[in-house]
C-alpha cells in the first residue's frame, strides 16, 4: 500500500478534468422514464418516516402511510402472510426442520415440502431458467382447471414478479422507434416506464369513468387510427384485467369484441392479470381470462398473460413471483424468450416456491386447509368492506366523486381541485393532483399516487390509493378532514 | 360460454390469416443475444436428464453432470448451503418458529432473525427499491472494512444476483448504437448478451493465457484505437476479477494502470467481483477490490463494482442475491439508478437477506461460529484441492494445458483438435469447440461451454468446466478418457 500515507478524504485531489459521472454521459432515454408509484410522493414519504423513526415530534402525525403502492405485507398495514405458503417456505430454506420439529408443521405442509425438495432440489441453486418444470406443471394445472382448456407447462415463464414479464415483452416487441403498443388511460406506469425503456411509443386510448370505467373498443380503434396517422406502427393491446388503477372488470363481450379487433389489427394482445383473485362482488363481476376467450372463440390471437403471487389474497410482493402463459406463439419465439431470460439465469427460488403454493392451496379435508380457509377469506372480507366503505365515503366529500371497484386493491377517486389551487400547483411547477397529494402526505402522513402518474382526461384530477390500511375508520377520516381543510383554504 | 360445443382442439380453424407470433414480428436486435452458459449444449443436457429420469437406459452415462454453469448446490454437484444462512432465512420465512420451536435455532441466529424482522417487518413486502437501509448499512461497513476506506449506504444498491445490476449499468452506458463498452476475451458472456440486447458494441481486448490469462494494458489500448478507428466510442471497461472463465487474479500493479488508463481514455470502470471469496492459493495470489484502489490513488475514475452470493462459499444462486456500489458517482445518477431500479419494485427480500448473512458471519465466540467456520473452510478447501487436482490431471494429457487458476470456480483448458474433427464440426455448421464438448456430452454426460462461447484467439480451441464435481476421481477420469478416445477417432 504505498499510497496510503498520502489521502485526504475531505478534500480528495483530482488530477485530471474528468468528473464524477454525470447524466449527460448516460442514455438520454432512461431519463424519460417515469413511475410515479414510487416517485417524487413515495420518496418523501421515506423521509417523513426516517424523521419518525429518529424521534422527531415536528410532524402533524405520528405515523406514515404507504397508500402508493399494493404492498399489503408492509409495516402498518400488515397484512398477514399466508400459514401455509410461510410453513412451506420455511421448510424448503431449512429442510432439516422437519424432523427438528416434529409435529410443528402440519403432514400436508410436511409432505408438500418433501416434493417440492425431491423435485428442485436445494433453492440455493439456479432452476431452469425458464422455472422449476414441476412447478410450471402445477401453473399449466391450475390455468386448465381454471379455463377448461388445456394449458402447457412449456408455455409458461416463471418471472420474478409480473413487472419482471411485462418489460421483457415490450422489448420483445418493440421492433424499432416507430413502434408502439396500446396503453388504456389511466395505466398502470409500468407500461410507459417499460416503454420509454425500450425506446417505443405509447398509445393511449381512454377508459370511460362514466360506466364505471369501461373499456371501449371505439375508444381503442380511435387510439389506432391517431396512431397510425402519426406514423406509429401498432405492435399489441395492453389491457389490465381487472384494472389498474380503476378496480374495473371486463365483460365477457367486451373480451370477446377487444380479441376479434386485436385480430382484425393484428396486434397481440399482453392481459396484465395480476388482480385476478380480488374480487369484491364477484357474482356481478366476475373474471373471465382471456385465455378462456381466445379458445372459445377458436381465436388466433397472440396472447400473453400474466399473473403474480404479490397480490390476490398472498400479497407476498418481496419474494417476486409470477409467471407469463404464452398463448398462439410459435415454438421460435418461445426458444427467443427462453434465450433471453436465461441471460438473467432464473427466477428467485422463493418466488417460484409461492407460485407453487398459490397455484395448489390446500384441498378441503387436508390439514392445512381450515386455516387457509379462515386467513383468505377474512383477507377477501376485509378488502371488500373496506373498499365499500371507503367509496361510500368518498363519494359523500363535497367535489369528490368515486367509482367503486369491483375489484383489485385500489380506488381512483376523481377530485375538484380549486382554481387557485390549480395555479399555485402550476406557479410551483406540479401537477395540480401532485400538489393536493404532496399536501395530503404533508397533513396526514398519508401517502398515495396523483392520477397525473396514471394519466386522465385533459382537466381531470385523480388519486390512487390503496384499500389495504387495517384502521380504515380512522384513515378515511383523516382523508375527509384533509379534503376538507383544503377546499376552504384554496377555495 | 355460447361457443364451448364448437372446439376442436386439435384442428383449431382459423378465421383470418393471422398467424401465430413468429419471429418476424419482434425486435431483431434480441436474436443477436447469445448465452453459451445455458445454451444448446445445457438445453441438451436438460434432455438427458429427463430421459435419464424416465428410465431410460439408452444413454451411455447414468447421470448428466451440469458443469457448465457455477452452480454449486445443484442436484449432483450438492455443495451443502451454510446452516447460519438457512436458519435466518427459515426464521425470517416464519418468525414464530423462534417459540414453536425453542432450542432447535442457536441464540445468535434467533437474534439476528429478530433484528432483521425488526428492521424489514414482513418478507413479503416490498422494501426500498435499492434495498432494505439496514441491510445497505451492513453491506457498506462490509464494504469499508474490506478496504480501509468510507462506504456510503446510499451508493449500495442490492440486486437480484450481480446480472441484473451488470444488464442495468449496460443499458445506461449505451447512449446510442455507435457506443462500445471493453469487454475482456474470453469473457463472461453476460456482457456481450446484455450489450447485444441493448444496442451497444462490444469492444473486445484479449487476455493473455502464456502468463497465466493476464490483463495488459496495451492489449486494451490496441482495442480503444481500432474501435475509435471503426467509429466507436468507448464508454466503459469491464474488467472480472478474480477472472471467469479464467480463474485470474490481477495484481495491485495492473490494477492501478487499469485505474489510470480509464482516466485517461473517460472511461467508467465496470469492476465484476463476484468470485472474490473463492481464491485457492490467497497468499500468492490475494484479492483487492477496485474500490481500494481507485480510492488509494485518489482517483476520480467512475466505478461501479458488483458482488453476489451466488458464488463465494454461499453459492446461493437460486435466491438472487447481490450488490453493486458506486463511487464517484454524481447524485442525479444515483437518482436515475433508483428511479430505473423502482420499476421492478425492489429486489427479492430472500436475496436481501442472503447478502446480509454473507456480509455479517457470526464472529468467533458466537454459538453460530464453530459450525459456521467449519462449514466454510470445508468449502474453501474442497474447491482448491479439485482445482489442482483437475489441473494435473488435464495438463498431463496430450493435446491439453490448462492454466491453474487461482480464483473464482472454473477451469478454461485449451484443446487440440484434430484437423478432421475440425472439418467435421464446419461440415455440420458448428464451432469445432462446441463439437467436441457435444461429443464430450453425448459420450460422458459431461456438459461443459465451448470456448467459442467465451471468446478465444483466433484458431484456438478451449472448454470451461467448474470444479465444483463432488466425485472428482471419476469426474476428472471421464474427461480423460473422452480426451484419448476423441483424439484417437479423429487423429
């Protein structure tokens, strides 16, 4: 070490001009990203509860709430994870357990976990890159069971987490700059940030709030034809089922009309399906997969669709698992993705594992079973009471209205900002919904994702929050009181 | 379901002409990705293994050794996981073990365990999207007593497996289709695959095998200049350390010239070191980090360095688990690197917790330190012993030599191959390399990456294979016996 007399770490001495590195040195189209879920709110809201953690008593709340993102396992709402897929998981890190503890994991949990070892092997070695074939069986089970049409386990992708999937696809079909791919407005902001990614062009086309928002295919064909005016070249229909952010389900007829105009257009259709297990009023809306439709209508239809253990009744978002099913698509484009994702070498084994356990819960008379029974379903009931009440609230506020979802995790009230709000929000150069949201978090702590994030009609403003706070009396309250307080102060 | 009497399966009639997604349809740039480690040899490798399993007894071999790729807890290979490692993880998938189960988990380990659940709540959020703080704290102090010198929590960012930070920093780097980033030869070839999926051009320097796969200067400044001759512009360097495939170790000397070349030519440091746990002879040939030098020299030169738990002595692949660092970095690239990293949400919670294990073992005098100790020595000796003993034995062959490698998990012999066997293997439209290690395959089981797969000098020939095989005697016998018998056939 013959330098190491010779530092000043304060003061370092560079002997040549180059600097650290700079954005002007990088890709200029990263900087286009933008995923608002965790932006510009999520990241003050880290701060605030780095100020609470260190003791500090200078806020006008005790505690923060993440309403940003579906993450129902996070501190303060904390939803508890499933008994049976932790048993499982615990006994595949530690299989030893078993006999360490005897009587301590139910025989079910005992024997799923001695065949999910005999199958992978350690989950401390790369699996097949394209999943554990087992466990990819399990999916292609549960798919067919599901549909009533056959499902195969060389079709399907285990992913770490859908986001993981979706990305890959856009690159995939991204052809060049001219390309683009149908995104409903308002979106989940994976799409765009994927697509600003992979340097393709969105295509918005709108839902409609009116009708609960609904999904038009005029309203997708009106999309097509602007697009192709501009010189955009269509390449796939990206519909979020039940959506995100609105909580919509699709009718059968409408899925059946949306496959017949990805025909006609011949786009492939991606069917982002994460929500598919949050269902709140079920017998009036319940979810059909596009699978399901694509073979009853005998359709040709290239189909990719994608599920995920992070949300459903599992919420187990930190083990990123998931899977893609890849339906009408040649045996040379399942070797390109096969290729692809083996760069990345697998997906993690503990995400693979809670694919396994979401795609096989336990079956009525095994042991396991009455707990799992009595865990979902009081995770289903409390969703569905909380996003019911939460609605009726919200539609009572003065200038608040709300369509009430139907499903997955989120509400997307629509909200009357005052004028002068709206040009305060302009002098400071935010979007007026970001500055209501920014004044939410800075009042209450609570934290959720302006519609700007989203997209929305040209002056419309929205939030997204989530269903998932456990106190729901109380955080409810504390929205009404902000809303409130700030119509009178900028109205 | 109005359709569901009209299937037929089997002969689905279309209605249009659309036909399933071809290849046609997607993003040509992704079918120039080639990743030899999982490709046609370990996909026919996968084939064996299944017809093994269904009974077959048609093959010449009664099991596949996957020695392609370095995965040491796999079926076969069986390199047992760290027990300390399992048990936090255990603990963490289901923390009420701690009491069901009392006494079966060391005091250290349930305390860590509940420090961890203190710090992250539930595993199955999501956390931070660079990583848990707690665990970036560790990680940097990790870091800073490595090196001597200060790590900021803020610079780590935690990875799922060091690929998918490599694959992020490529995509960064390529500002357009003209920037090139130097890429060692042979090299891993998760640089070239992820610079083909990103539009960038590998500029390749080559590795000099006569003094034991060195790096030299020259070799890389011979590479900047006929690449800016060709209308590249050198963006990066990627230099592996300890080496793959070559099992190299640089020493401080290179290291800096490396240092001071990238400050001369503006170039970032892209420092690979995720094999820095395994060296087999560490006197003579000890690991230093990039970080300690560039900080040593006081240099300004832009470095990100990655480190994983798939290899070392965890070698726990199928959690995805790592880091990268950045050092003189500005912030607003930091805050790119969050906002492109936030996309995927966060990093799997198991890899997390993987990292923390491997960066904070149990210290001497723990409960967890005996078995800990043990466990790892074991590791370590194993893998240098079956590095030298597979070295002997592969130089002692005629038409072989192979440079004992002092780190990382890998040999990379040269072959002779006979001009027969060569005209044979161009006759069926392969590299002569890939046809030897398909013969090594057919006749042994043995499934290794041709050197074409890696890069080598025009006209030579190598194999890598990891020295992970438990049975070495016969692992090593076979390779011997092919050898004679490949080279007698085609002789």
């Amino acid at each position: 070490m013959p330098l190491l007399g010779s530092f000043r770490h304060s003061s370092r001495v560079f002997r040549t001009t180059m600097r650290p590195l700079t954005l002007d040195a990088l890709n200029p189209q990263l900087q286009e990203v933008q995923y608002a879920v965790r932006g510009e709110l999520a990241i003050k809201a880290e701060l605030y509860r780095d100020q609470l953690k260190s003791g500090s008593h200078d806020l006008g709340f005790d505690k923060v709430i993440s309403s940003n993102i579906g993450n129902p396992q996070q501190k303060g709402l904390d939803q508890p994870p499933i008994t049976f897929t932790r048993q499982i998981a615990a006994l595949s890190e530690w299989p030893e357990l078993a006999q360490l503890a005897p009587g301590v994991f139910p025989s079910d949990v005992v024997a799923r976990a001695k065949e999910l070892y005999h199958e992978i092997g350690s989950i401390g070695a790369y699996s097949h890159s394209q999943g554990v074939p087992f466990i990819r069986k399990n999916v292609a089970k549960f798919i067919s069971d599901r549909d009533g049409f056959p499902s195969d386990p060389d079709d399907i992708f285990l992913t770490a987490g859908a986001s993981a999937g979706v990305s890959l696809l856009i690159n995939m079909l991204i052809t060049d700059p001219s390309a683009g791919i149908l995104i409903p407005i308002p979106q989940y902001p994976l799409y765009t940030a994927a697509l600003a990614q992979h340097h393709g062009r969105a295509i918005p086309y709108l839902l409609d709030e009116s009708s609960g928002w609904s999904t038009s295919v005029a309203s997708i064909a009106e999309g097509l034809a602007k697009a192709r005016a501009e010189g955009t070249s269509p390449k796939a229909l990206v519909i979020i089922n039940p959506g995100n952010p609105t909580g919509a389900l699709l009718t059968r007829d409408t899925m059946a009309d949306l496959v017949k105009l990805c025909e006609e257009h011949s786009l492939v259709l991606l069917a982002d399906e994460v929500y598919q297990n949050n269902l709140h009023r079920a017998a009036q809306y319940p979810f059909t997969s596009f699978k399901k439709v694509v073979r009853e209508l005998q359709s040709p239809v290239p189909l990719v669709s994608f599920h995920s253990i992070s949300k459903g009744v599992s919420g187990e978002c930190g083990r990123r698992g998931g899977y893609f099913e890849l339906t009408n698509v040649s045996a040379e484009v399942r070797a390109l993705v096969y290729k692809l994702v083996s760069v990345g070498l697998c997906p993690p084994l503990a995400g693979q594992i809670g694919v396994d356990s979401m795609v096989r819960p336990p079956k009525e008379g095994e042991p396991s079973y009455d707990m799992w029974k009595k865990e979902t379903d009081t995770i289903h009931a409390a969703l569905a009471s909380r996003t019911r009440l939460m609605a009726e609230r919200l539609n009572a506020l003065p200038g608040v209205s709300c369509v009430e979802s139907p499903g997955a995790l989120y509400l997307f009230p629509k909200i009357n900002i005052p004028e002068k709000a709206v040009k305060a929000a302009r002098d400071a150069g935010k979007e007026p919904d970001a500055f209501y949201a920014l004044a939410l978090l800075d009042a209450t702590g609570i934290c959720v994702v302006p519609g700007s994030g989203f997209g929305q009609k040209e002056g419309e403003w929205h939030y997204r929050l989530t269903c998932l706070c456990p106190g729901v009396e109380e955080y409810v309250g504390k929205l009404e009181k902000f809303h409130v307080d700030f119509t009178e102060k900028w109205g």
